[in-house]
C-alpha cells in the first residue's frame, strides 16, 4: 500500500504536546513545544549526560524506538514535514550515537507507520542491525489478509508482534466487538507475539481490559501511561483508576514508564523526584516485574533529549535498588516480548 491508499488525515503516533489532539484542544497543561523551550532541553541534556557519564552497570535495552527515513523516495506518513524537531531521518547510526554511550545495549522497533511494506522495510533494517531484538510491526487483526501476512512475518524473530491502538484513524473500541479482531489477536497470541497499546486514554485502558477478557493469553504492553490524561470528572476518574487496576492485576499485562517528561513554564525538571508519584502509581499497579523501560525516541525529542528522559527513570529506578532496575531495564522486556539476543553484550 502507498502513500495514495492512506487517509489523508492519520492520527500520529504520538499525539506530542505540539500536536494537540482533538479532545485535548483546551486542556492549560498540554504545552505546546517552540524551539525556545526546545533549546532549553539542550542545556539540560548536557547536564544529564554528565550525570549519566558513569554508565550503569547494568544493561539496557530501550523497548520504544522508531525509525523512519524522511529522504526515501516514497517519503513517511509521519512526522509531518512541517515538524521541524521531528522531520529528519530517525536511522540506527543517529541512535547508535546517542544511546551507545548511555549504555543501551539493544533496542526494539516500534511501528512509524500503516504502510504494510514497512513492516518489512523495517525488519530489512533490523537484519543489518544487531543493536535491535526486536520489531513491532503494523498489522490489522481485523483484515481477512492479516492471517496469511502474520505466518509470514512470524517466521522472522525478530518481528516480536504488533501495535494497535488509538492511531493511524483505527476505531479500537468498536472493533473489539468485532469477531474477526477477536479471532486475529488470538491468532497473535497462539504466536507466542505480543500487542502494544498506542496512545492512552481512559477508554483505552478501558478497552484493553476487555480485550484481555476476551484474549486473556494475549500478552499486552501498555505504552506512555504517564502521558494519560486522566478524567476530570470524580466518577470518570473512579472509573478509570478502577479499570486500571484490574489491568493491573492481569499478569499478562505489562506497562512502559515512558514518556515521564513534562515541561514546566519552559523548562524540563531532570530530577526524578518531580515525576515520583506518577511512577509510584504505576510502580503501585503493575509492580516490580511489569514495568518496561522505552525512550520513545526520537518522539521523545518533543518533551526532551534523550539523556534528560533517561536520568529521570534511571534516578527513579536506581533509588528503588539494584533487583528493581535490572528488571526495569531489561528483565521485563524479555518476559514480555521475548526479544532475540544477538550480541555478547546483551543480557540472559
Ligand atoms: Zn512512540
């Protein structure tokens, strides 16, 4: 499929702070990103990389990248070409350079786009690359076709599942109800592959716990939850911090503590104290053996560089002990995508 057969207005994937969505339209707290406040990371990352310059010893493997390449002929649906922090080849050696001296000693692709040929056009790229275990790829469980392209890529390891969610235009809610999704997650899951969320919402979190009733073998990894922005009203509150307990209880269900920072009157706070209760919450819901490590880079470079983003996690981690961190940095995320070691450096 090309760029023509794509609808014309696809929801990114990741709705960032410049990128109001529709329903966030007057919510004071989403910042829009200006160049100013852009720069500002900058000093900030410096500073961060500084604190990072003793590298853990323990191994990481960042579970949330995209790549994308804007100079291809047939160009990206996203990011947009009037992203300016954004719309600029996102490849393996620009992330090489930025994560190799943090100590990220693997990484797993997530999906950029709904082209179906960049499923493969990534897990090409991966083949070159032993940095990446993984990709989650871009498949419609509902589509009478998804059977026949999922015992295709099922035979690549590398290729751990796939990614659906609140993106790309997709109505999730309504196609829960639909037999066909039911049966084409359950086919993903007797694949031993995994589900990423995209996009939290209330309703999402609400709709991944009945698709975990109706697939309970399903393994689902809940992404940016700290970007959620949770119901103003007590009893949509009530409702959705109920919801998300019982998500939370469901063992099959793991969480990503990514995208944590947040821009305060133009400044990005590197310290993880600031961001404690956000993680507490999830640390309280999903535990020590649920929660997943993932940049979101280069989305990420909306909120801040990727040292700044790592210092906060890695602060919050390392004050929770040496067993914790090593299952937030890379024990988890082999539970939950069952990536493919490839390198010496990479852990077992
Ligand atoms: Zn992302």
């Amino acid at each position: 499929m090309g760029p023509g057969a794509f609808p014309r207005n696809p929801l990114p994937p990741e709705t960032g702070p410049g990128i109001r969505s529709r329903k966030r339209g007057n919510d004071k707290t989403v910042l829009t990103v200006n160049r100013r406040t852009f720069l500002a990371t900058g000093t900030a990352a410096a500073a961060s990389r500084a604190v990072l310059a003793a590298p853990m010893s323990i191994p990481i493997i960042d579970c949330h990248i995209h790549i994308f390449d804007t100079t291809r002929k047939q160009g990206v649906p996203w990011p947009e070409k009037k992203d300016t922090v954004l719309y600029k080849p996102a490849l393996m050696d620009r992330y090489r350079k930025i994560a190799l001296p943090l100590g990220i000693v693997g990484a797993i692709e997530v999906e950029a786009s709904p082209w179906f040929d960049d499923n493969q056009w990534v897990l090409d790229i991966a083949a070159k690359d032993k940095l990446l275990v993984g990709t989650i790829g871009d498949l419609e469980p509902e589509k009478p076709e998804f059977r026949k392209q999922l015992d295709t890529f099922v035979r690549n390891k590398l290729f751990r599942g796939i990614r659906y969610g609140n993106l790309w235009g997709r109505d999730f809610t309504a196609n829960i109800g639909k037999p066909e999704f039911i049966a084409g997650l359950k086919a993903l899951a007797d694949a031993d592959l995994v589900m990423d969320s995209a996009n939290p919402t209330p309703r999402l979190i609400n709709d991944l716990l009945r698709v975990t009733d109706k697939v309970p073998s399903l393994r689902i990894v809940l992404d940016h939850l700290p970007r959620i922005e949770k119901p103003s009203k007590p009893a949509e509150l009530k409702a959705y911090m109920s919801d998300l307990a019982e998500l939370g209880k469901r063992r099959q269900v793991f969480a990503k503590v990514s995208g944590v920072a947040r821009t305060v009157n133009g400044k990005v706070p590197d310290d993880y104290t600031f961001y404690k209760a956000t993680i507490d919450e999830m640390w309280d819901i999903f535990g020590e053996d649920r929660l997943i490590y993932g940049s979101d880079w280069p989305n990420s470079d909306l909120w801040a560089e990727y040292p700044v983003e790592l210092k906060i996690v890695r602060g919050y981690f390392e004050a929770k002990g040496r067993t914790a961190a090593e299952k937030y940095f890379w024990k988890n995320s082999l539970a939950a995508y069952k990536w493919i070691r490839r390198e010496d450096n990479q852990p077992k």
